[in-house]
C-alpha cells in the first residue's frame, strides 16, 4: 500500500539519494519542496519522489549540472546544451586541448 507522506530516510532508501543531497536539492530546485511535519521532520509525498528521481536521472546518471537540471525542470530548455552537463576544470581543459593538438598532428602524419 502506498503512503500518503514519506521521511527523508525513506525517499533516501527508495531513490538512492543521500540526506542531504535531498536538502541541497531543496535549495536550488523550488519544485522540490517537501512539508514539514508539526516535529519539523521533512515529509514527501509522491510527486516529490518523482521529481527526486528527475533529478537524479539528470544530475547523477546524464552528468547535467544543477543549472542544466534546473533548465529541464523548468521547461525552459528540453535539451540543455553539452557546456551546461557538467563543469570541466580549467586545467583539465588545457590538457585536453593539448591532447587534441598532438592528436591532430599526428593524424596529419598518417
């Protein structure tokens, strides 16, 4: 039988996402927030756990960025661009735009 509320351990248990990703979570995405009971204890109901497992399609398996995430949720973008996935360090750009170039260059060799 399905349940009207649900803790945070429970959607943690369900979704596989830790505590306190659901709290960040909280934070940045406004259609993620769960009532509080009269204790002050987080209660979810079912069409959070579906925008929980949203999110974490997005954030944790396709590698979006949160503002990725947020584009999709919003609607405002089906299909975020591959710069707004996830964040490459600078210095591993540098390396891999290197790499390219010796790539290139050795192609031109063949």
């Amino acid at each position: 039988m399905k349940k009207l509320y649900y803790s945070i351990g429970e959607v943690s248990e369900l979704t596989s996402v830790d505590p306190h990703v659901l709290r960040y979570w909280e934070t940045v995405f406004k259609d993620l927030r769960p009532k509080k009971n009269n204790a002050g204890n987080r209660v979810y109901r079912e069409s959070d756990i579906e925008i929980i497992l949203k999110l974490k399609e997005l954030i944790q398996e396709k590698k979006y960025s949160t503002k990725g995430a947020l584009q999709v949720l919003e609607g405002s973008d089906s299909s975020p661009d591959e710069s707004d996935r996830m964040e490459i360090p600078l210095p591993l750009k540098k390396d891999l735009k290197e790499i390219r170039l010796f790539l290139n260059k050795l192609l031109e060799k063949l």
